[in-house]
C-alpha cells in the first residue's frame, strides 16, 4: 500500500509543525506526498529532514523566481517520495 498526501501547506503554524506533522504521517511503508505553495526555506528544511530517505524534486530547483515575476513565484511545489517509489517518467 502506498500513502499518498496532497496538502497545501501555505505558511500557516510553522515550518517545524509541518515537519513533524510530515514525519508522523509518513513514518512507515510506501509514501508519496505533493505540497504546494512551499517556500525556499520550507523547502530546504524539508529537503533536510526527507532527502535522504528517498526523492526529493523542489520546482523552484528547476525554474528559480525571475526578475519580473509576480509575488507568487516564489512558492513551488515539493514533491517527497520514499525510496521504493521509482519514477518512470515525467513532462
């Protein structure tokens, strides 16, 4: 069985609650989980605490923020798999 999250995590109750909510949540087996609207700070912390475990894909890693982008660029989408998911494919 695989788990499967989706969740907005806006900037409501701090990153070390969504973290540990994150660690609860996705402690055992097979897990897949998308947030949206994550900033880059959220994003590195994530990528500390589940990088290692497994995939870790950041979008702002892949088309940072330009000059003449609005407010809203600045939030990306974090997707943290576990290491047994295996990615096929993508675009």
């Amino acid at each position: 069985m695989v788990r499967i999250l989706d969740w907005n995590v806006c900037s409501m109750n701090g990153a070390e609650n969504k973290i540990d909510y994150l660690k609860r949540s996705l402690d055992n087996g097979s897990f897949i989980a998308i947030l949206q609207e994550v900033k880059p700070t959220l994003a590195s912390l994530l990528q500390d605490e589940f990088g290692g475990r497994g995939i870790f894909l950041y979008s702002l890693d892949f088309r940072p923020p330009g000059k003449y982008d609005s407010g809203a660029r600045e939030l990306g989408v974090a997707i943290i798999a576990s290491d047994d998911i295996e990615v096929r494919g993508s675009g």
